[in-house]
C-alpha cells in the first residue's frame, strides 16, 4: 500500500523536524536549570540513596512532573529531589499549560 509507506517515511522525519523547530523557538535551549519534586520513600529507598552518595546520577523513566518552587516540592514528601537539567530534548518546561502555579 503506497499511502502506508508515505506515512512510514514522514513519522521517520517528524521527530527531528520538531526538535528543529523546538530549538528555533526556544532560545535558552542549552540553559542549565534546577527544579524539585518530592516525594514519599520508604526508609530501604532512602538509605539505598544515601549509600549512592550525594552527586548521584540517576534518571527518572517516565514522564516526572517538577517544580521550580523549592518550597512547594519540600512539602509534597519526605524526600526532596534537586534535578539539574537543561531545556533540551529530554525536558520541556510547561508551566505556561499547567493548572498549578508555581
């Protein structure tokens, strides 16, 4: 079916078309930033955290909200995350969509 392998060839460039189009668009693309999310771990988490070391690298394998507001991510658990990211391809800042205010 040529209609289907059209379709096939377009989802191929679509992706790194709207990275492109991403990266024109926002200018602080590269721009390092911190922002928090709490969280409830059991105790066996916390220390597995605590063993890894201050520094430690990790990722989260879905989509994660966060918040630029320290104080408000302080009160939504007994764990505080700090993540330092940029405004790149892995995250997106949205807060412009959201219904919460920072």
């Amino acid at each position: 079916n040529p209609t289907v392998e059209t379709n096939t060839e377009q989802m191929q460039t679509l992706g790194p078309f709207a990275l492109l189009l991403c990266r024109l668009r926002n200018t602080d693309f590269d721009k390092a930033v911190s922002v928090y999310r709490g969280a409830h771990l059991s105790d066996a988490t916390i220390e597995q955290f605590l063993q890894a070391g201050e520094g430690h690298r990790g990722c989260f394998p879905a989509l994660t909200s966060t918040t630029r507001n320290r104080a408000k991510a302080d009160q939504q658990g007994n764990v505080l995350f700090e993540i330092r990211t940029s405004l790149g391809s892995q995250s997106a800042d949205i807060s412009s969509l959201s219904d919460y205010s920072d």
